[in-house]
C-alpha cells in the first residue's frame, strides 16, 4: 500500500513515501536525481507531483534498494497547513439518534482551525471549558486540486486520497447551544491525523469500509461506511456548491459513533484500509 507523511529524517524534515516497512524521502530522491521537488506533502499534492515520485521510485527500485526502514524515521503532522479543515456531522443515522438528533435533511458542516491539528501518538490536553469530551473515528478525504461545484459523480477526479482522523467534541459545550459548534469543535488538539495519507483510486469511493474507535484497547464504537446517509460524492457537491476549495483541504466525512473520554485515556480509531490514529489523553 502507498502512502505518505511528513518526517524528521537524518537528512532533514520533509515528505516521505511509503511502502509497506520501507521509507523514501523526497529529499534524498531530489539528491539522487537532481529534480528539486518540493520537500512538503502540502506542495506535492497542490502540484500533483506525488503520482510522478511515486513512478519513478518504482520504476528504479529504490525502496528495496535504497528506503529506509519505517521504525527510523519520526512522523509530524502530514498537513500542518491544509487550505481548510471541513467536518460534517451527523451523517450516520446511529450517532445521530446518540445525540437525540434527527438525521438532517441536509449534512451539518463545520469548520476547524490549525490549532486542533495534532498527529497520531501526540498527547491532548482536554480543555478546562467542558467536562464531556468525545472522540470520533472518521475517514477524512484530500482535495487533490483547486474545486468549485463539483458533481457527485465528478468527485474521484478532485480527492487525491484519504487519511483516519479521530474528531474531538466538547459535548457539553455543544448541547448548551448548538451555535456554539465551532467552539466545541475548535479546542488545541481536536482534529488528530493519522500519519500517512493514501493516495485513492475511483475504485475506493465505492469500498465500503469498517470504522472502530476503541478507548483503552477497548471497541467504545463501531459501524461502517454504508450507514452513510450521504456518501463521499454527495458531501464534495455539497461543500463545493458556489464554494472555491482548495487542494490540501480536508473533508472529515462524520462518524458512526462517540465515545467519551478522559484524562489517561488512550484513544484509537481503525479505519479498514487507512492506517490507524490514536493519542492520549494528557
């Protein structure tokens, strides 16, 4: 499986591309061959220069010959800076009726700011405000290029791929008024990424996937992405409808289920064929 992330290397911080346990960095494969692409995920994806890195690290073998081993590198944030962060709520009709809520006739959406990015194995100090946090398992897709009223059909052409995301809410905060919804959703450490992105095919917006999110190794919720009242196609025309997005946005697609959390908790979320998210509650 593909995939890629930021990283802390020998040779400096920069974008890294995957293969199962052997590891490329773009700025090693700049100094093997004189190219000069950009060193950031973020540049890569908003120059569609991934797909090329990734023919001719297969073309010349350079992961068996030249990778470096997973375990040697240390993962940051994959998208410190996205174009936005995108979340829709209440999209599986389970969680819905968890809250008490109906599903919407059309997705609830909201936005999150940088400082709710963390990336996977980081510690989240819950905020002082609220004394109900919940943690959510989605998968989150990747806008691939700059987009404006996208059709349903059309959306594989715009999503470069997709990452496990865990989303954090100040539940209390939320129910003392539901227009308090960017403030429940907008605390440091709120939007935790998993490491590696992975690229999609047309293919993969018609997998259905199993979504778990566990709370100290233990399934807390569960479900998959039939449940979905509104699938990936629908949620890019949705958010794009007289709306400019920009490459390196990140659509958070909902959840089937929360789970509260506390302080020590070890939180995860698995997502069938992304790569897993977890923190730890500071």
């Amino acid at each position: 499986m593909r995939a890629w992330g930021m990283a802390r290397t020998g040779s400096g911080e920069g974008a890294v591309l995957r293969h199962h346990d052997r590891v490329l960095s773009v700025r090693d494969i700049n100094e093997w061959t004189g190219a000069q692409f950009p060193l950031t995920l973020e540049a890569l994806i908003r120059g569609g220069l991934t797909g090329e890195i990734e023919h001719l690290a297969r073309t010349h073998g350079w992961f068996e010959a030249r990778g470096s081993a997973l375990e040697d590198i240390a993962l940051t944030i994959p998208l410190p800076h996205p174009e936005r962060v995108v979340g829709i709520g209440l999209n599986f009709s389970d969680h819905a009726r968890d809250l008490g809520e109906r599903v919407p006739e059309e997705p609830a959406t909201f936005l999150k700011p940088d400082n709710t990015l963390r990336v996977s194995g980081a510690d989240v100090v819950l905020p002082t405000a609220s004394s109900r946090v919940t943690a959510e398992g989605e998968i989150a897709l990747i806008f691939g290029r700059d987009a404006r009223d996208v059709g349903g059909e059309e959306a594989p052409q715009v999503i470069w791929g997709a990452v496990a995301v865990l989303d954090l809410t100040a539940e209390d905060v939320l129910r003392r008024n539901p227009r308090f919804l960017t403030r429940a959703k907008g605390y440091d450490g709120f939007f935790v990424m998993s490491p590696w992105l992975i690229p999609w095919e047309a293919e993969d917006f018609a997998t259905v996937r199993r979504i778990d999110t566990s709370v100290n190794h233990r399934l807390a919720t569960t479900g998959t992405t039939e449940q979905m009242t509104y699938n990936y196609g629908q949620l890019v025309a949705l958010v794009t409808a007289g709306v400019s997005i920009g490459a390196t946005a990140i659509l958070s697609t909902g959840t089937p289920g929360a789970a509260v959390i506390g302080s020590g908790d070890v939180v995860s979320a698995d997502v069938e064929g992304l790569e897993s998210v977890r923190f730890q509650v500071g």
